[in-house]
C-alpha cells in the first residue's frame, strides 16, 4: 500500500503547497493518511528565522526514529530547509531518503485536497517576494514575485463557493502587489471586485499580509464598503523609528505610517489592525525600542505579533552591526508583550455586552470556541460559548459578549 502522510509546518503559505502536494500524490495513486499512520512521509518545512529551522530539523529527528523501528519505510524533507541545506543536510542525516528544495507548483494546480478544517480555506494568489526587506530571506530562497492568475484563482473560489465554505483566506507574501508581474501593475483590487461579484454562499473574505508601503485608497474602500470582507488589516509595520525602517529597506517613513494608519481608523469603523514588530534588530538602540514601545502604547493596535530579530546568512541586516545580544532583544520582548497584554485587555473590555457575530471552530459538549470577523484563524483569540444548543463547526451565529479575558471572550448565544 502506498500509504503517504505529509506534516506541515510554518505559515499559511506552507500549507497550502501540502495540499497541492497532496492532491497531486493522491492522483497518482497514493493513499493519503495521518503522519503516524503512514509508510511514507514527507515534511514540509520552514528555514524562515532560527526557531523555524530548530523546529524543522527537530521533526525530522522525529520521523528518523520512526523509521528506525520501522514505522516508515520513506522520509522526504521538501521545502524552505531542503533549499537552503539540503546538501548539507544530506550528508548528516542519512536516512531520509531525498530533500527536494521549493519547486514551482504552476498556476492551474489541483487543488481538491485540503488541511484546513471543512469550514474555512487559505488561498495563495501569490509567490515569493520583490521587497527585498534586509532581514529576510524570501526573495533569495523562493525568488520574486509571482502572481497566479485571475482566471485560476476565481475558477478555485467558484470551487469553494459550491462546497458551502464559510470564510476564504487570500494570502502571500504581500498580496499589495498581486497581478503588478503579469500585469503590469496591481490588480488586487481588480480581483476583490470579481471576487465580490462571484460569491454567493461565502460569507467571509479575509486578506492577509498587507505590505504598509502599497496599500491604497481604493483598497481600503473596497475593504470598508463590502459586507464580504472582514474588517481585519494585517498589516506589518515591523518598526517605527525611521532609522531602524530604512536599514530594514522598508520603502515607508515613521510619518507615513502614521498616516496610513489613522486614514484606516477613520475610513472603516470597528476596524481591526494586526500587526507585527521585529524587537532587537542590528544596532537598535535603547530609545528606538522607546520609541516603538512608545508608540505600541498610545496607537493600540488590535493584535500584535512580536518577533526576535533572527540573523539569516544571505540577507544584508546580516552584516549590520552591531548584532543585539538575545538577552537584552528577550528584555525588549517582554516588555513590550506586557504592554500588549494590557492593550488587549483594555480593548476587549469594551465588547463587554455587544452583540456579535461568530463563526464556530470546534464542538466541544456544552463549550464550543468560535472566532469573531476580527480574528483570522490560528493566530489571533477565540470567543469561547457555553450552550445546551447544538451547534456545527462552520456555523455562523450572534452571540451577546458576557466576560472578557486578556486575550479571549466569553459569549452566550442570542
């Protein structure tokens, strides 16, 4: 028996190449099956900072020991590590029996195999990355950017659509920018309007990773003035010193932020904006991070994701000095995730006895977790619900919120 189990670690953007990985195995004929289950496995990994890579070579020592007592016959490493050090890899760790780098997946892939749980998809309408941030590796690993095309990405939503999922995820590396290597310029907006046009059963769209530099007023428009799309910004700013954003080839000011920022606020109401941070980046100083703290504090953003600084060997910050010590950049996380802590706190008090609307996660008994248009999946909180109703995973309802946590809500069904 061809027996195949895939595991799949890092973003939303791994995952989705497991899945088309996956579909393609099971049109050959293999039977796709758990990880701990199956004779063959593969893993997906990530190399994009240190603990992605700790956590990579971790899982293969994992499966190598499952192969040791002959639990699987094959392992395959595919992906972000397997380009970066598969040579190296391979003359270390022998018993996994091939590591293939990244390879193109086309743009009318199958795509009828999916991870994700049945009520909610990611999308990727876009690979790799132009932007050429100093800290990251992306554009060197995975190349530039790359756009699916419009026609291949309606004719997977018009898939979807059918199948009754209740919330789509478009994701990449910076979606800003999709359609500007096929077409000349940006077309995301163009495609949220054929999209917009094309759904009738989904209820929601949620667009993931906005880049600070592209975003424009017609984005925001369409963001603000469809029912379809969450009011939920991602949008990394990474920094707010001017000095740490130029070394890091951002492409923005302190001051367009800002602006950006507040035009947000002001264009969509009961909007929320995620965004994420890199604390101890090369030669920051004590009132830089200040200066970020500073502006955490009075900006308050909705969800925050922090990250440590990680020096990667073929980017330009890797020559920036000089480097932070870890023990002063796990001060400076601290800091300011406790900062945060108060922030999400202060501001999910203020759902205390609203009335909203949920999408149910998991079913368990009388408690089921559920997540608001505010909160895209894995990452951000859950509204917690005790009820004797019977409910379905991808059902949505309106609850009344009836206590709040630092990061999480309580809510009774209406």
């Amino acid at each position: 028996m061809k027996e195949i189990g895939i595991l799949s670690l890092g973003c939303p953007r791994n995952l989705v190449d497991s899945e088309i990985i996956l579909e393609r195995l099971r049109q050959k004929g293999y039977i796709i099956t758990d990880i701990d289950k199956a004779k063959f496995a593969i893993l997906n990994t990530c190399a994009f900072v240190k603990e992605a890579k700790t956590e990579s070579i971790e899982a293969i020592l994992d499966l190598i020991e499952l192969k040791k007592k002959g639990r699987l016959k094959k392992i395959i490493v595919y992906g972000c590590l397997a380009q970066r050090y598969g040579p190296k890899l391979s003359s270390h760790l022998k018993e996994v029996d091939a590591f293939v780098g990244k390879i193109g997946l086309g743009q009318n892939y199958p795509h009828h195999f999916y991870l994700t749980p049945r009520h909610y998809r990611y999308i990727k309408i876009s690979e790799g990355c132009s932007n050429f941030c100093s800290y990251c590796i992306i554009p060197t690993l995975i190349g530039p950017y790359k756009s699916r095309s419009i026609d291949s990405i309606l004719d997977q939503i018009r898939s979807l659509d059918k199948e009754k999922i209740s919330e789509i995820n478009l994701i990449g590396q910076d979606i800003c920018l999709y359609g500007i290597d096929l077409y000349g310029k940006s077309k995301l907006e163009y495609l949220l309007k054929d999209i917009i046009k094309k759904i009738s059963r989904i209820r929601w769209l949620r667009l993931l990773y906005l880049h600070p530099a592209h975003v424009s007023d017609e984005l925001l428009d369409i963001i603000r003035d469809s029912d379809l799309i969450c009011k939920y910004i991602d949008l990394p700013i990474q920094h707010i010193n001017d000095r740490i954003l130029k070394l890091m080839n951002r492409k923005i000011t302190k001051k367009q932020i800002i602006s950006l920022l507040e035009k947000i606020r002001k264009k969509i109401s009961q909007v929320a904006i995620r965004t994420s941070i890199i604390i101890g980046f090369p030669s920051e100083k004590d009132s830089e991070f200040g200066e970020l703290l500073d502006f955490i504090s009075e900006f308050k953003f909705e969800r925050l994701g922090v990250f440590l600084y990680s020096r990667e060997e073929k980017t330009a910050a890797c020559k920036f000095s000089p480097q932070i010590p870890k023990r002063t950049k796990l001060e400076r996380f601290d800091t300011i995730m406790q900062r945060q802590r108060e922030i999400s706190e202060s501001i999910n008090r203020s759902f205390l006895g609203r009335e909203i609307d949920v999408l149910v996660e998991e079913v368990n008994r009388d408690l089921y977790t559920a997540r608001s248009e505010f909160d895209a999946p894995e990452v951000d909180g859950l509204v917690f619900i005790r009820t004797k109703r019977k409910l379905s995973c991808g059902e949505f309802i309106k609850v009344k919120i009836t206590d709040t946590y630092e990061y999480d809500l309580l809510g009774e069904v209406i």
